[in-house]
C-alpha cells in the first residue's frame, strides 16, 4: 500500500488516499501505513504524515484506533441514541426521555423577544449567564470560571477536545461509554484509554493506568453515567482528585448530562488547583434533545480558546434559543416539572429491577434514563431472542471502547405501563434460558 500513497505535502498525501478510496483501490476497513513507514517510503518528516492524517480524520475518512492503527471509516450507519427504524418491534433501547416530561415551552416563548442581537457581541445571553454562575460556580472547586455555551453535550467535548489536542493525541474514557463519545474521539483522530468503571463510576486505578499511559485529556461522568448509571461516591471522587493531583494540565471534562434530573449529589474530581477543566451540563434530557444547549464551567484559558471556536456567525448558539432556555430553567414551575420527571425516572428504574430481582436477574437501578442489565449470556445472543419476542434492545457491546463481547444489556423502559413493563421483564427471563440453551 506504501507504492500507491504519494505526495509530498500534507494536502497532497491526503489527496492521494481521498483518490485511492474514491477509485475503490482503499476500502473501508483498511489500514492506512504506520506514520513513520510513509514517511520513510515517501521521504518527508512524519509530522507531514501526522497533519495528513488529522486532516483525513476531521473529514471523517478515517478513524483511529489506538494500536490497531488508522483504518478507512466504515460508511455503514454506527451505533448511535434514538429510535430504531423497525417499527415493527417495541423499543426499549432508546435513550430518550419521556416526551410526556418536557416542559411545555409556548408560555415562555414570549420571554424570548427582544432586541436583535448583531456580529461580535458576546456569545452567552446574558441572563443565562447569571443565572447558570449560580447553577455551575458552586459546584466546581476553582474559584476563577468563566462560562460559554455550546450546542449541546456532544458539541462542547468536540470543541473542548479540538482547542487542546492534536490528532493522536490518548483521551481517557470510562469503558463502558456513551455512544456519542467514542465517535467523537474517533472521529477526531485521538485515541481513546478506556478507564474501568464500577458502581461507584470511573475507577480510580483506572484512570491511574490512563495517565500513565500519556492521555491529555479525560471525560468523566460524574453521576447517571451511560451506560451504567453510575454516580461518583464523594470517597470515589476525592480519589480521583488525588490520582490528578501530579497532573494538572491534564484536560478533565466532566459531562454531567443528568444534572437537574439526578437523584445523587454532584462531587468533581476537580481539584480547586486544577489547570485544566471543563464542567458540561446539557439541557437536552430535561428540556429535550431538540433544545441543542450546554452551558460549560471552565478555567479561563480554556474559556477563551473555547470561545474563539464560537466566534459569532454560524458556530454560535442562538440567542433566542439562549432565553428560551432561561425563562424555562428561571420559572418554578417547570423547576418543579423537571424534579417530578427525574423522580418518574427513577421510581420506573426501580421499579423495573425490582422486577428483574424477583426473576433471578440481579440489577441494581443506578440513576438516569436507563438500566444496565447483566445477563448470564452472550448479550448479543439475548438480544437475538428478545427481538422474536418483539422487543429491541441495545447490547452492551455497542457501548465498549474495545468492541469486546458483553454480557449486559442497556434498556430503556421508564415509558413503560406496568403490564408492558411486566411482559418484558417475563420475556427477558425467556431469552435468557434460551441463550443459555443455545450455549449448552
């Protein structure tokens, strides 16, 4: 494969594997050359190898996987939040709210009219600003944090990521993890340390063995971790602290999507002299996903790379989505809402492992939108006798920063009445034996 890359700048080499797969002569799956083999074979300093590199990966042309090396993207739709096209089956692995909990927004539509805002003004409103200072300043140790405000969760990490890294660059993420963060540090070109996690969330030899290993930056999930729904214990999270302590420029972004909604206290793991940090709090769960707002706490200097990524134009956030978002978040009454929606969620999830419990099925409820549900079988081979019973599930494998089998299963069912809820919980049982039959 080495003879048939060529080029001697950056834009040139990247050209020639854009050329290669368009003709079919790369495909998706392969792998791209090692960067100092190219840069041997074609005669320049591999840093023109790298930036060749980063380019095709920002371009979503190729994804890297740690030692498995640089591979073409698969073009084939990934793993990724929401409802399952087949209308055929019950979904039960949708990630989603319940539609019924959103706050109704068309009273608060009125507080959104104002004056129009122009290029180079500031890119957060400022009510929203006020009010998220008192929402986001006293749970973070540093006393110096400035704010901004993205399109969404997913949004801040990938520019959060982007002003600090480079491509290569070893980002620490829980294993499991959220869908949408494994595509963004691989899409982004870095290459992600999966970091154990257990009941208490992200484990603290963990996330030792991460640093060691040369990451820059970690994504932590203080509490409703997804898929687990695991929340840091304040033991766990001083820990955590104390392993970062000999690290200080080390990125930590704590993506604390539940917030509002979260049945267990906030505790960071970062420390009041931390250099580097990030907290990220979405609305999307309490709000809804169609409310692409997220409100992030960070150390001036990150601030100010951040906002220079959110220079007014097409990469700001809307003002008028920004008040919405306020007169909603201010107003006790939707406050109200969004504290019996979170107590909805969880009494479901109990309620629901409960059932499991009596079924021989052991699952502890955690906290969020979701269970994580051991099985005592391939999930995959679950998975497969639950959807001839109708139902569609997502398998832990999808979550796995390694791809490894798993034996849990991820369902979503707080929409769940009672006597749907109780046939599932009937044809888990069922698909379980059936596995186990199928296995010998």
């Amino acid at each position: 494969m080495t003879t048939t890359i060529t080029g001697r700048t950056a834009a040139e080499i990247a050209d020639s594997v854009r050329a290669l797969h368009e003709r079919g002569t790369l495909r998706a799956g392969d792998t791209l050359p090692p960067v100092r083999t190219l840069a041997e074979r074609l005669g320049v300093n591999r840093n023109t190898i790298v930036a060749a590199y980063r380019q095709l990966a920002q371009a979503g042309l190729v994804v890297t996987l740690g030692r498995a090396g640089t591979r073409l993207a698969d073009p084939a739709p990934v793993a990724q939040e929401g409802y399952a096209p087949n209308s055929a089956l019950r979904d039960v692995g949708t990630g989603n709210p319940d539609p019924r909990l959103i706050p109704d927004p068309t009273a608060a539509l009125s507080a959104v009219v104002g004056r129009p805002v122009l290029y180079g003004e500031p890119v957060i409103d400022a009510g929203l600003q006020q009010w998220a200072h008192a929402w986001m300043g006293a749970d973070l140790a540093p006393r110096e944090v400035r704010l901004t405000v993205t399109s969404g969760a997913v949004d801040a990490v990938e520019r959060l990521l982007a002003q600090a890294l480079t491509r290569d660059d070893a980002v620490a993420l829980e294993d499991p993890c959220w869908l949408a963060g494994i595509h963004t540090v691989r899409l982004g070109g870095y290459r992600a340390v999966p970091v154990a996690t257990d009941e208490e969330g992200m484990t603290a030899e963990g996330l030792r063995a991460a640093l060691d290993a040369g990451v820059r930056a970690v994504i932590c999930t203080p509490r409703a971790q997804n898929p687990t729904g695991a929340s840091l214990s304040a033991a766990r999270a001083a820990e955590l602290r104390e392993v970062l302590a000999d690290h200080p420029y080390v990125l930590v972004i704590e993506d604390d999507h539940f917030s509002l909604l979260s049945r267990r206290p906030f505790h960071s793991i970062v420390a009041a002299d931390h250099r580097r940090f990030a907290l990220v709090r979405s609305v999307s769960k309490f709000l809804g996903p169609d409310m692409c707002l997220a409100v992030t706490a960070s150390d001036p200097e990150t601030a100010h790379r951040l906002a220079l990524r959110l220079s007014p134009g097409t990469t700001w956030v809307s003002h008028l989505l920004q008040r919405l978002a306020h007169a909603l978040l201010a107003d006790h009454a939707v406050r109200e809402r969004i504290e019996q929606a979170g107590a909805h969620y969880a009494a479901r999830n109990a309620a629901f492992a409960a059932r499991l419990r009596a079924l021989d099925l052991p699952v502890a409820s955690g906290d969020g939108l979701n269970l994580w549900v051991p099985v005592p079988a391939p999930a995959r081979l679950v998975s497969a006798h639950l959807t001839r019973l109708r139902w569609l599930a997502r398998t832990g494998d999808e979550f796995g920063i390694d791809e490894s089998a798993s034996r849990h299963l991820r369902l979503t069912v707080h929409e769940l009445a009672d006597p749907d809820a109780a046939q599932l919980a009937a044809d888990l049982a069922t698909a379980v034996d059936a596995a186990r039959r199928e296995m010998g």
